[in-house]
C-alpha cells in the first residue's frame, strides 16, 4: 500500500530582528506583486476590484493629460519613506528629473508632490490613518484618497500645512472635482464608474 507523500507546508519569510528594511523588498525571492513595506512588516495586497482598477486607469491616464511637463505620473510604484516604510500609492506624480532609469524600482519619498490612494476594504485603515500620517511625515504635499460610496467615486483631497506638518481636509469632490493645485485639475468623476457602452451604428 503506498502512502501519498504529504503536501510541504508554505514556506513564508521570517523577518530579522527589527523588521525587514526598505531595501529588502528589492532582494527578498517570491514576493507577491505590489508587496508594500509598513512599519518594517510585508503587506500583500488583495485582488483588484473593479471600481479600484478603474480608479486607478482613470487617474493614472487622466493626470498624464493635465500634468507639467517638468512632473510625471506614474501608477503604483514604491516611495522610499524611511528604513522601515516603503509603500506603493496607486497613482504618483514626482519631479520629472527623478525619473532617470528603466531599471528604477522606486522613488525618493521627498520628490513626490501627490500620492493618491484608491480605498478597497482591506486598505481603508491603512489609507485613511496609517499612510497619511507617513506620507504628511515624509513632506509630501498633496495626498487623495478615492473611495467608492454606493458605487459612486468620492476623493477626500488633503494638503500639507506647514505650520503642523500635518494634512488639512481642503475638499471633497463628488461629480466633478475641480482644484487648481499642486496643478489645474477639473475631472469628471462619474467617468470611473460609467458603463463602457459601444457606439450605436449609424
């Protein structure tokens, strides 16, 4: 009578005394797409909701139109914080002349100029109190958070104020958001959530 060999059980990273340190994400073997580094501890992250990949598209492209030619955008791609902070926002825009390599694997915290976040369940604590606190710390000055009300695009827009280090609410934008910093920006936010519906034929 033979015997089934018994599955191996899952092998899962053992982090070093004090927690694993911004450069290890770029060396530990295996890791999962889009592993954020909070607080010297590894964040996986779901799978992708709809509303969050639409979200995500929709600023990602939308910016590129609008953005200074001395800023670029780019989608989720890991910020240097600190040793112990290395998280991915989904949407970035940073000084241009950081962006110098094809090989880069993430971005001076200090050379973003807005992060933005787009809410999923498993991210709505991080996204609402752990990485403003971060990103406020790290003196990047504008910070969105995207969430879906009722199947309806909501961003809470944050800015930086000096005098606390601290972010300050300077809107929330429901249809149609319109700011004019860190540059002009007027969006129509029912476009995330549209159905994408073919042309009629003529």
């Amino acid at each position: 009578m033979s015997i089934e060999p018994e599955a191996p059980e899952p092998r899962w990273a053992v982090p070093p005394v004090g927690g694993w340190t911004a450069d290890d994400l770029d060396t530990l073997p295996n890791l999962p797409p889009h592993t954020e580094l909070i607080d010297g501890s590894l964040v996986f992250v779901s799978p992708q909701t709809l509303f969050h990949s639409r979200a995500v598209d929709f600023f990602n492209w939308q910016l590129q139109s609008l953005v200074p030619h001395d800023l670029e955008v780019v989608r989720e791609f890991t910020i240097d914080i600190d040793r112990y902070n290395r998280p991915e926002p989904d949407v970035i825009v940073v000084d241009g002349e950081i962006v110098q390599d094809p090989g880069q694997t993430r971005f001076p915290a200090a050379s973003v100029q807005l992060a933005i976040e787009v809410v999923s369940d498993e991210s709505l604590t991080r996204d609402r109190e752990t990485k403003p606190v971060k990103y406020a710390r790290a003196k990047i000055p504008h910070y969105w958070r995207v969430e879906n009300h009722d199947g309806r695009a909501v961003v809470y827009v944050f800015e930086l104020e000096p005098s606390t280090g601290a972010y300050t609410s300077t809107g929330i934008f429901h249809d149609r958001m319109k700011v004019s910093v860190p540059f002009p920006v007027d969006l129509d936010l029912t476009a995330i959530t549209a159905r994408r519906r073919a042309a009629a034929p003529e």
